[in-house]
C-alpha cells in the first residue's frame, strides 16, 4: 500500500505549486494574496475565499495550505489559543512529517523526541524502533495539545490565514438554490458561510466565503447541523487521559501496553499508553477500540483505574502522583462520519471521523485530510468548482480506505476476547511480527519495496476486498 501520494495546491492565478509530501495535494494559488489578522472582523460583506470552522489540526492544517498557496481564507475558533485539549499527546512519524511540511519542525526543538514503542502483554516486553522509510522520519515527539495546537493555528497566521479565537460558529448560513451533488454516502447542503459568536462580548454576526471547511472535531456540532453523522456499524473508540509526575518522564520509549483488563482480569479490546513528556510528567490513557455492542458498557474509568495500579512500577504511578482527574472523549473512526463534502462543503478531520482505527491516531490525519482537502478547494477555485471537490472523496478514498477497510477488520477480531488474547499473545513473542505489526498499525508501510510487513498487509487487503463487511 501506498502510503499517501505528494500534493501540491493550486495558486490563485497561478500553476500548482509542488511541495514535496506522502500526500497526492496542490493547490492552486491567487493572482493577489491576501492579508491575515487575528483578531477584528473584516467589512461587513467581505466574501472569503474558504471558512474554516475550527483551529484544530485538521482545520489549521487546511488554512496553512491554503494561505500559504495565497487564498483568502478565514478561521473560526471558539477556544482561545493555547488551551488544552484531551489526548494522547503523541506525535508519530506521519505527524511529524506533516508538521516539516508546514515548515515547524525547529519549533519542537522543546519538546521530548522519542525513538520507538515499547510493547508490553501477557509478561513479555519487546522495544521497537520506528522503522526506516522514505518519507517518513524515525522519531516522534510528545507534545501536548495545549502547545502544539497553538504553534500550528499560528503558522496558518503567519501564512496569511485570518484567524477569529474565542469565535463559535453557530448556525450555517445555507444556498437554498444550490443544487446537491453525487457524493459517496449522499452530499451535504450547500453551506456558504456562519453566523459567529463572540465569546467576550456575545455578539453576533454573519461571515461569507465561497467554501465552507467543517474542522470542528469529534463532536461537531456545526457537521451535525449539516447533517453528518456516524455510521453506528463502524468502529467507535473510547479514550481517557492523565498526567502524572514521574521518574520515567526522559524516556526515549512511548510505551503501550496490549493486554489491559477490566475489572474481573479479563482482556478488553484496546490498549493502555505512557507517553514521557520530558518535563517532569508522563501522559497515562486507556483507549477501547471495537465495533461490538458487549463492550459499549465498559468503564473507562475503571479502566484506567487497574493500569494505573497494575502499570510497571518504575514509572512509579498513583493517585498521589496524579497531576488531576483524567478526562476522556469519544473517537469515531474509519471515516465512520458522513456525508463529507457538499457543492460548496467539505468535512475534514475527526469531524469526518478520520482516526486510525488501528491504534486511534488522530493528528496525523489531520492534518493530512486538512491538506487534501486544500488540495481540491484550491482546484474549486481555480475554476473546476464541484467537480474538484468530489475528488475530495477520492483522495481520501485512495489514501484511507482499503487500508481503513483492513483496519475494521482488525477491530472486530480484537473485539472477541479469545482472538484478542491469540493473536497479542503469538505477537509478543516475535520481534519480526511485533515489529512488522507496527509498520501496518502506524501506516508506515513502505512504497518502494516488499517487505515482510508489506506482503501480510497485502494479503489482509485481498481478504478485505473479498469478505463483505458485517454489522
């Protein structure tokens, strides 16, 4: 499999712009760029380009591309940068080539770099190294949301992104007139801008653009006003996190533990993660991957509970080293959430339930979907309209979806307890297979050869495309 084909965005104006990416994306820029502000609304009429609702990393990550190719593009936040923001903190190797990208790598020189994951189950410990690959780093970071939220939001500043912080999005304003498109699970209506909200002063007031970008998160609420929603067959993973003070907070490991239990010491269906932060702390979860319905009424914060208390005891974790209550959220996966794209609309990020389902990843794709989708708002505006963004489904398509297809898959072995504890169990006890497992759960695999890891995704893919999905 591919990992994800180079992208460039149109310019206005202008020709594709090519910028060296394991993304297919350009974007096509303006004649004249335009200013950014952060802060005070433009005229009153103004039509923007592109409206993004939502600064997270899929929503910045699409005005940082379109910025930067010179497209008007505002941003609605209703936080007010930095803020915080529940997960696991960790940047894989696909984050961290995105971030490069958008040229703020050097901006992470303060956060904790890591070289591999650490892999606990049924007794046995095996460290992996990232692997090897051509367009992706060796390395990761731990950074936390709080942080890396806000240093990404203000490159898209610095682009020339206007950004509104402290700004909710509440009501699309909608072309009643526009005609629907053909879209893969239906389309949404035509959204042609928001009625905003100031949270300092409550006041409200209509913003225009020709596009409307949907990067509000898991929740969406502005999706959901559109008319997206979660496919309640595919994968929905829970998750909880906390900090903690903790000697092992150096650790050049991020470290997953594949066999958590609930309370009566059976196996469930996910993992539980220790992320060293390098300042003192370590970010502590739990995450439930699974499609099936036995496993809805599981407690997460029972949950967290026993790896709290059964966690290797180096990292010397406890409720008096807790730094505060954990807080946890839902995480639709798989591309579980639609319709993604509308005539003038598209859906991006956890809003259009962009997570691995392999391991529960979200910023990588993120930022990556945020980038595709910059990709076909450039060619809408370069004069190909709809039709470029129905290649918005497409790419995604090519990018994710036999691999995400796969992934379901997994999710509903992992989701009965005997395959669970076979198949961790068999795995553990074999670096090659632990280590080629990684390079498909992480979508490191490698495009220029046929490794081991390679040939087994392949075959699950050929399994997949064969066996119809079951509810």
């Amino acid at each position: 499999m591919e990992p994800c084909p180079p992208i460039g965005i149109p310019v206005r104006g202008g020709r594709a712009v090519r910028a060296p990416s394991p993304l297919p994306l350009g974007v096509v820029t303006p004649s004249s760029p335009s200013s950014s502000t952060d802060g005070p609304p433009v005229a009153p009429g103004h039509l923007h380009d592109v409206l993004v609702v939502g600064g997270g990393p899929s929503g910045s990550s699409c005005a940082y591309w379109l910025a930067e190719a010179g497209w008007d593009v505002a941003v609605v936040e209703k936080k007010v940068f930095p803020r915080e923001k529940t997960c696991g903190d960790g940047l894989t190797p696909r984050s961290v080539r995105q971030i490069a990208d958008m040229g703020i790598e050097g901006s992470l020189t303060g956060a904790h770099r890591y070289t591999g994951l650490r892999a606990h189950a049924f007794g046995r410990v095996l460290d992996l190294p990232w692997p090897e690959h051509p367009s992706f780093p060796s390395y990761g970071y731990v950074i936390t949301r709080h942080d890396l939220d806000a240093m990404v939001n203000e490159r898209a500043v610095k682009a020339g992104a206007t950004v509104w912080q402290g700004t909710e999005a509440i009501e699309p304003i909608l072309d009643d007139g526009a005609t629907p498109v053909g879209a893969t699970g239906g389309s949404l209506p035509s959204c042609v801008g928001a009625v905003v909200k100031e949270k300092a002063t409550g006041a409200t007031r209509a913003v225009r653009a020709r596009y409307v970008v949907v990067a509000d998160g898991a929740n969406s609420r502005f999706g959901r006003a559109l008319g997206t929603a979660r496919d309640r067959d595919q994968p929905m993973g829970m998750a909880l996190r906390g900090y903690y003070t903790s000697p092992g907070h150096a650790e050049t490991f991020i470290e997953s533990h594949l066999d958590i239990r609930d309370g009566s010491g059976g196996v469930v269906p996910g993992y539980g993660w220790i992320f060293p932060l390098g300042d003192g702390r370590v970010n502590v979860g739990v995450g439930l991957l699974s499609t099936d319905k036995r496993w809805k009424g599981v407690n997460t914060s029972t949950l967290m509970d026993h790896f709290v208390e059964y966690a290797p005891k180096e990292w010397e974790l406890s409720p008096a080293t807790a730094l505060g209550a954990p807080t946890g959220g839902k995480l639709p996966m798989g591309l579980a959430v639609g319709p993604r794209v509308g005539a003038t609309t598209l859906v991006v990020g956890d809003a259009g339930g962009s997570i691995n389902p392999f391991n529960g990843e979200g910023i990588a794709y993120g930022y990556e979907s945020g980038r595709l989708a910059a990709a076909s708002l450039g060619e809408a505006l370069s004069g190909d309209g709809v039709e470029a963004l129905l290649r918005y489904e497409t790419r995604l398509e090519d990018a994710y979806g036999l691999y995400y297809r796969v992934a379901r898959a997994f999710i509903r072995v992992i989701s009965r307890p005997e395959l669970m504890q076979l198949c961790v169990g068999t795995g553990i006890h074999s670096e090659p297979l632990m280590s080629w497992i990684l390079r498909i759960m992480a979508n490191l695999l490698r495009p220029d050869e046929t490794g081991p890891a390679e040939a087994a995704y392949r075959a699950l893919a050929v399994i997949a495309r064969m066996v119809p999905e079951a509810a």
